[in-house]
C-alpha cells in the first residue's frame, strides 16, 4: 500500500513539473525572455540599477520560488540573444527620422528634445516616490480600492501594464500623457511588431493603429489565458523584479486634452458612445444626427460643460466604468498595490524620459519621440474651468483628488474658491 502511495505521488510531482515545463515555453515572447538586466532590485540606492544577481530571488512564497529558478535556467542563453538585437538596433536607429505627413499633423518639437535641464532627476525621482509611499500609507488618506491587495484586483482591471521580457520592464500606460510614444517605444524594445519580417527599430514608423491595437502588446491581464492559476505567481515575480514606470499629468489638463481630442476633433467612435448621450442628457436636444460629420456639420458639439457634468453624474459610473481617457491614473495604475520604480510627468517628459532610458540602459538603442507643439498647457485651466459652477469644481476636484495628491499635484487653489 505504500509503495503504491509513493508511486501515485511520484506521477503527480512528475505531472506538475512537465506541466510547468510546458507553461514556460508555450510562448517564447513570455516568461521564458524573462531578462532582468535592467532591474531594479530593492532596496537600492537612488538612481541604481543592480546587474544580474544570479540565484538570488529574494524571500518568495514556494510556487513562486519554484517558478523562478526554473526561469532563471533560461536566463544566459537569452542575455545572449538579445545583446545580438540591441546590437542591431544600435545600427539602425541613430538617426530618428519622422514622415513629413507625421510631423506635419501631429505637430513634433525637435528643438526642445535635446536641451539640457538643470533638474536634478534623482533627487527627484526619491522625491515623487516618497510622496506616492507616504500617502499610500497615510491611513487617515482614502479613497476608492486604496485598501485593496495586489489579489484583489481583478484581471481586467491589469490591462495597462504593459510588459517587456526581454528587458525586464513594466509601463503602465495613462492615456493623455504620452501614452503613444511609450507604447511605440515598449513596441521597438519588446520586438512584439514586425515590418515586412524585421522588428521595428525606430518608434515613430510604427503606424498609429498599430499602436493602440490591444493585440500589439503583452498585458497583465492577458496572462490568465497563458499562465493559468501561475498567472498571478508571474506577475509577482515581475513585480518584484522587473523595472516599473508610468507617466502622470496634471488631472484637470488631462481632463481638458481629453475633452479636446474626443470631443473637438471628428470622432465616429465617441461621438456615438459618449457624445450623443450628453447632448440629450445635458443640453436637451432631441433629433441628433447619428453621425460626427453630420453634426459638426450642424455645429453639433458637446461643450465642456456638458462633458463635466457627465463626469460628476452618479448615473455615469453606475452604467459602465469611466473610459480610460478620463478614469482617474489610481484606478488604472494601482499605485498603492504596485511599488513604481520611476514616476514621469508629462510637465516634464522631454527630461525625464531621457533620463529613464538611460537608467533602463536602452538610450543607445532609441531616442524617446519629441514632444506635440501644441501640448494643452496648464495655464489654460482658468479659461477651461471660468464657465464651470464653482460647486461642479470642487465636486471635480473631489473625483480626482487621489490622483492630485498621489503624485504631488497642487490643490488648484485658485478653482475652487470664488
């Protein structure tokens, strides 16, 4: 009876491990690339990036150990390989170079690119961590799911971090604040898109419907269908070891850019699922053409007015959970559960991008694309907000407060007081 235990158990220790075996190399864009040379390994000095540090995984529950060392075994012959790749994007991408229609519609500022500014970024780097950590920390400082663990949050709530194997880095992406660029440049690095069979090497010829085509890039919440029950163990692993950044911006600019960009400008798409709403709902029009070009054609638009207050209408949320453009960067980002090794702002992207890759290593391989010309500036919020009721102000800043105080934004002071 005993030798028929340990033979049952046996098969299935032997049935666990090839399962493991095969997760690992189903997909050899995923885990099995699991380069860590860019790695922040905490703790560490401000500005540090640690090397390889061969088995030392730090203290792991047990699965998560097992599937590390069982990574870790793949880890030389894939430094090999992508020290082969950067080699070849060095060749190719010295020189950025941007279609003339490109630089004609979007608007890039070169100029600005490669001045030098006197901002000590490490001193600031600690900075922003420290303000996001203490608040994240500070009971008496609530708001929505702050009391939530990584477990809690489900799958489809992941799907902004973007994540690169072959560089051990995470983006979680905030649309409004550069996410395009990010993204071309986490596309260039993962190698995820290829141009007539070759990786793209240059972030601005990556096409824009490219860019935002969720099947582009390799997610969090993508990795339930992979991984499995591991998926979770994963993205520990990565967590802990991986290089995490995101971007953040002023919450009420980004309020106004997303207004501008959906809302100003022709777009079938939103029109249809947010505009017509609005218009019946807060300026009382009845008979509204079904389509953007019909109503611009009419002078048909939503006013900020309108859009403000679909923001602040409990209805909004109660039918569906607000589009990413304007939900607010905690719920997208979860940076109380997530532990962010950088923090950019798009106040000052040009310098902290530059000093990102740098610290990712990878600035000998791209240049981060230059900034929009006509970037929606902050001093414009007074104009923005002058026909909006001091009272729908305040419940605005309410709405998005976490997002002000977690990232070191001033209370707009000068808004929410006649």
């Amino acid at each position: 009876m005993t030798k028929a235990r340990l033979l049952r158990l046996s098969v299935v220790l032997v049935s666990i491990f090839m399962i493991l075996l095969i997760i690992v190399y189903w997909d050899n864009v995923g885990t099995a690339h699991f380069y860590l040379h860019t790695s922040f390994s905490r703790p560490h000095a401000p500005g540090a990036i640690p090397g390889m540090e061969g088995e030392d995984w730090g203290t792991l529950p047990d699965v998560d150990e097992f599937l590390a060392k069982l990574l870790n075994s793949n880890l030389r012959q894939n430094i090999s390989v992508s020290r082969k790749t950067e080699q070849l994007l060095v060749q190719g991408s010295s020189k950025p170079v941007v279609s003339n229609l490109e630089e004609n519609v979007r608007g890039y500022d070169w100029s600005t690119h490669n001045a030098r500014n006197s901002l000590d970024q490490e001193k600031l780097q600690v900075e922003r961590q420290r303000t996001l950590r203490e608040f994240c920390a500070n009971s008496s400082f609530t708001f929505p799911t702050k009391g939530r663990s990584f477990d809690d949050i489900p799958n489809y709530e992941l799907n902004h971090l973007i994540v690169d194997d072959r560089h051990g880095i995470i983006y979680c992406y905030v649309p409004k604040v550069a996410c395009t660029n990010w993204k071309r440049v986490m596309i260039v690095l993962s190698e995820s898109l290829l141009d007539q069979g070759v990786p793209y090497r240059n972030p601005l010829d990556i096409p824009r419907e490219h860019v935002h085509n969720t099947s582009t890039h390799l997610t969090f919440n993508k990795f339930w269908r992979r991984y499995g029950k591991f998926s979770r163990h994963l993205m520990k692993i990565k967590l802990k070891k991986y290089t995490k950044f995101l971007f953040v911006r002023d919450p009420f600019v980004r309020l106004i850019s997303a207004f501008r960009s959906k809302f100003e400008l022709e777009n079938e798409e939103f029109y249809r699922r947010f505009a017509i709403p609005m218009l019946k709902l807060y300026s009382n029009h009845t008979n509204i053409p079904t389509s953007v070009s019909e109503a611009f054609g009419a002078g048909l638009k939503v006013s900020f007015s309108d859009f403000i207050q679909y923001l602040l209408d409990p209805r909004t949320e109660k039918m569906s959970p607000f589009n990413e453009h304007w939900r607010q960067v905690y719920r997208l980002c979860h940076p109380c559960q997530i532990d962010y090794d950088f923090i950019g702002k798009l106040e000052t992207l040009d310098e902290d991008a530059a000093y990102l890759l740098q610290l990712l290593k990878v600035d000998r391989l791209l240049r981060f694309p230059p900034s929009y010309r006509n970037r929606t500036a902050s001093s414009w919020e007074d104009d923005w907000f002058a026909k909006i009721p001091l009272a729908w102000r305040q419940q605005l800043y309410k709405l998005y407060e976490a997002d002000f105080v977690l990232f070191g934004y001033p209370k707009p002071e000068n808004l929410l007081k006649d």
